[in-house]
C-alpha cells in the first residue's frame, strides 16, 4: 500500500505530502484545484511518460516520490530479477530535470521506465476517464474474463503451446525460404561442385606441381649444370676427388705427428663423405630429370585449371577451394535431401498445431465456464448501484490463435429495459460507465493482487442511494485493500478514514495546489460546502454531521 506521497515542483504543485490511511481515503476539492494533477504524479511513480512543460518553476528540478509497504505482496523474485534491492518499505522516486532529462528510482537505485512500469502494475490501480475507453477494448475485456475465470494455469499451458508451435513454424518457414533460393541454385551449385570434384584437390599438391613444373621447364639447363659440376668432381688431372686423394695423404703423414693433426684427418675424411655424396646425389637428380614435354603439358594444363578455379571462386590456395567444395556438397546435399527435410518439419509443426488447438480449446472452455457467474455478479452489483433494467451477455469469436489464445471476447450491455445489449463502446453513456466500470473493479479487487486502488470521479453521473451503495462497496474493498477516492459527492466523501483537501492558493504571484488533511470541524465544514455550497446554512452543517456520523 501507499504509505507516504510527497510531489514538488510539478504542474500547479510547489510543494504537497500525504500519507493515506491503509482503508478508505477520500480526496475532494474545487474544479481545478489538482486532483487530477496529483493523479498526473501519481502515474509517473507508475512509469508514465515525463513532460518538461509539467514543472511548476521551469528552473527547478521536478521530484516525486512514493513510498510503498510491500512485504505481503510477493514481489522478491522480480527484485532478483532486475537485481534491486528488496526491502519491505520500497521507495520510488521520478525525477525531471529542466533539461527535460527524466530519471526513475527503485529504493535509490536507477531503473528503466518498462521495469518501473512493471513494478507499478503490482502496486496501483487508477480508476479514470481512461479506464472508460479500455473497458471498449477487447483486449481488455478478455484479460477480465482470464482475471475472473483465474485460468493461469491454462493460459500458461496454451502459452508454452504456442511458444512450442510458434518455434516449428518458422523453422518451417526458413527451410522453406531457403529451399526457393537453393532450387533456383541448384543446377549451378551442383556444376561447380561437379568442376571441383573432378580434380580431385589435393592440399599441398599446388606447390609440388609448380616445383615439379620449373624443373620441367628448366630441365635441358638443369642437367647441363649439373654435368658441369660433376666434370669438377670426377676429373682425373684437376677434379676434387683427385685433389681430396692428395690431401688425404698429406693428412695420413701429418697424423703421425699427434692427435692435433689426427683430429684434422678426421676432420678431412667427413669433407670427403660429404663430397662423394654429393656427387652421389647429384648423378641420381640427373637420372630421374629428363626433358618430357608431354608430362610438361600435363602440369601446366592442371595448374591452369587450379588457378582458373581460384581466380572464379576469389580464393588464393587449394585450401580455400577445397572449403568452397565442402559448402557446395552440404548445399547440394540439403537439396538432395530438401523435400524430406521439409516433410519432416512440416509433421512437426502439424503435431504442435494440433497440440496448441488442444490447449486453446482448454482455455476457451475455462473462459466460457466463467461466462454466467461473471455477468451474473456484475449485475447483481449493477442493481444495487441503481441499474434495474441492466442486462449483459458476452459474445465468443474464435480467431487464429494468437499469443492470448483462440478467442475474442466482446462484452455486450444494456441499461435499458427491452434495448438488446451492444458493444459497450456503442451504448453505455459516462455515469453508466462508471457504475459498470466500478462494479467490474470491486469483482476484481480479489482476483488480481492490487494493494491500492484509486477512483477518480467514479462517482460522476451518480448521487443518492445509489451513491451511499457505491460508497459501501469502496468501504468493503477497503477491508483488503488500500483505496483512494477521489469524489465531488458528500455522501461518499463522509465515508473515508480519512479526508484530504485539495485547494488553490492565490496569496502570492503564481496560483499554487496545495492540500491538507481535514479534521473535526473543518471537515464537517467541507462536506456542508459540498452539500450547500460556498455558504452552507446550519441545515447543511447537521447534514454533514450526520453523514459524518457525528
């Protein structure tokens, strides 16, 4: 419940507090005084939109603050949720910098609009001229209808239904998507598969190839060279293995004068190996390198392929043809295996359909059961609030399932004796909204956990017995829930736990909204002003005592 509520510096308000009591709070004032502008603050704390042009000095900064008694309500887990801070006494405070920057605060620390909107859901209900348009809408009507119904349960089977079918189906449509475009590549996809897979890649065979090919193309001057090379190994006059013969027995004498001299043998004879090896080697190069122009062709003619390949798929290696090969076999493949896939998915959104008309029809069957005890009630309230002649029905429409489920539900109404009930947008005028309206509130106060609830002029249209009954019923939702009322009738103002005051001040420059709680004599005073008048005559005054039960 709201336990504390300061405004400043918003609308015609420089500065106002009041802390309602947890039952029955009435608020009554002058046309213009800032009612409604209070419930203008009010909707802010909830997450309504700021505006600039709302503040009283446009040099100050705007603050509104509420602060909320919430242990009873279950909130905990949505603190986890958006990581706050839970504490039994939660604190939310707006704020609107001139600069037209709006921040918003749950017990000090900052949050996002939609998280304080969904915190506010929790805590308030306003009752205004708002609510008379929602009650038109359909949407609304149905979510009535869930409320009083209380089919959470269904709803949140059809709901995980729905997210089950919802997923299948555009798993469906993306395959199907997809197929379009891979049929009308199919052909190409599958010829560039077929020119890749016919030369049959290998990784690094690029690189042997253009080796293989520069020796090919170089080899008549490959051999010549190694001829040579050979000649200086193997002459008989001035070759090296003649010279290394000589030098090995100038190192076979020198070896008799130490190990110094041994070591340098040793040294020279590994030269020698190394030097017979060579050669070795050389003479098997010139053996396998033989001038074929044929195999040369061959090279050249698959090495053209290989880059006429790289150069059309934009790639600089084997390896990247090779991975352009592995993506067109798995797009060749799904086609190939397309109408199966297909079949397969469209079984499967087949099967979670029929499951989600199944929870749909659950759902639908748990709404109509609270059809009759639902308009029954409504207008059981109706007649004690002084509509007679009221009649009600609801009217069922199946529609594509959706995320709220299979229906739409319109709420058809009649005040009149002999009209045939309408759409509610269509006949019910303001006080008959109101009285529909309220008697829909008092139903639902004990559905859905709302600790405050605040009528604006729900009254409006209504006076007499009708309004003492409608008072009655505030004072019985008040047993459970916090209620503020906001009302031009004495009758209903008399009734509140307590009574605040809300009035202009004309004493200096700028007319300012002020409000104060009434007490003894001066609220008997304000319900003889709302009784009477500006002057109230001593009649009024022992009627506000009487209504005040004095």
């Amino acid at each position: 419940m709201l336990k504390n509520l300061t405004i400043s510096n918003y609308a015609l308000i420089e500065s106002l507090e009041m802390e309602p009591d947890k039952t029955l709070n009435m608020i009554t004032g002058e046309t213009g005084a800032g009612k409604s502008i209070m419930l203008g603050a009010v909707g802010l704390l909830l997450g309504n939109r700021a505006d600039v042009r709302s503040l009283f000095d446009e040099n100050k900064k705007c603050i509104i603050e509420g602060q909320f008694y919430i242990q009873e309500y279950g909130l905990q887990t949505f603190f986890e949720s958006e990581d706050l801070d839970f504490d039994p006494l939660c604190i939310i405070r707006r704020e609107i910098a001139p600069s037209g920057k709006s921040r918003a605060f749950i017990n000090d620390t900052p949050v996002r609009l939609e998280t304080l909107k969904v915190l506010g859901k929790s805590l308030m209900d306003i009752h205004s001229q708002h609510d008379t348009l929602l009650l038109g809408a359909t949407e609304y009507q149905l979510d009535l209808i869930d409320a009083f119904a209380e089919d959470q349960t269904e709803k949140k089977a059809y709901a995980e239904a729905y997210k089950t079918f919802t997923k299948s189906k555009k798993a469906f449509e993306k395959i199907s998507a997809e197929a379009v475009e891979l049929r009308k590549e199919a052909d190409f996809n599958k010829f560039q598969l077929e020119e890749l897979s016919e030369l049959k890649l290998q990784k690094e065979e690029q690189q042997l190839l253009e080796e293989e090919q520069d020796i090919l193309e170089n080899a008549e001057e490959i051999k010549s060279k190694i001829y040579d090379a050979l000649t200086q190994f193997n002459s008989e006059e001035a070759g090296l293995f003649t010279l290394s013969s000589q030098l090995q027995t100038y190192f076979n004498q020198l070896s008799k004068f130490g190990s110094r001299f041994d070591d340098l043998k040793e040294r020279f004879q590994s030269v020698v190996i190394e030097l017979n090896d060579i050669a070795a080697t050389m003479e098997d190069e010139d053996q396998k390198i033989e001038v074929d122009f044929e195999k040369l062709d061959t090279i050249r003619d698959r090495l053209s392929k290989i880059y006429h390949l790289q150069k059309k798929h934009g790639v600089d290696d084997i390896a990247g043809l090779l991975e352009i090969e592995s993506a067109l076999a798995d797009k060749v493949f799904q086609i190939e295996n397309l109408d199966d896939q297909l079949e397969s998915l469209h079984e499967q959104m087949d099967k979670d359909k029929r499951a989600l008309i199944k929870a749909g029809e659950v759902l639908t069957a748990k709404r109509k059961a609270a059809f009759d005890p639902f308009g029954k009630r409504i207008i059981e309230l109706l007649r004690h609030l002084g509509m007679e002649n009221a009649s009600l029905q609801f009217a069922l429409s199946s529609v594509t399932p959706g995320p709220t489920g299979m229906d739409e539900v319109e709420i058809l109404f009649s005040a009149n004796k002999g009209v045939k009930p309408q759409p509610i947008r269509q006949v019910a005028s303001g006080g008959e909204f109101s009285r529909l309206m309220f008697a829909i509130k008092y139903i639902m106060a004990d559905k859905i956990a709302m600790p405050t609830l605040i009528f604006d002029e729900i009254d409006t249209g209504i006076s007499g017995e009708v309004a003492l009954q409608m008072v009655k019923m505030m004072q019985n939702i008040s047993k459970n829930h916090q209620v503020i009322c906001i009302s031009h009738l004495p009758q209903v103002a008399a009734r509140g736990e307590k009574h605040y005051f809300v009035y202009k001040d004309n004493s200096s420059s700028k007319t300012i909204s002020k409000i104060r709680q009434l007490h003894g004599d001066d609220r008997i005073q304000e319900i003889a002003k709302m009784i009477a008048g500006s002057n109230p005559s001593m009649a009024a005054f022992e009627n506000a005592r009487e209504l005040l039960g004095q």
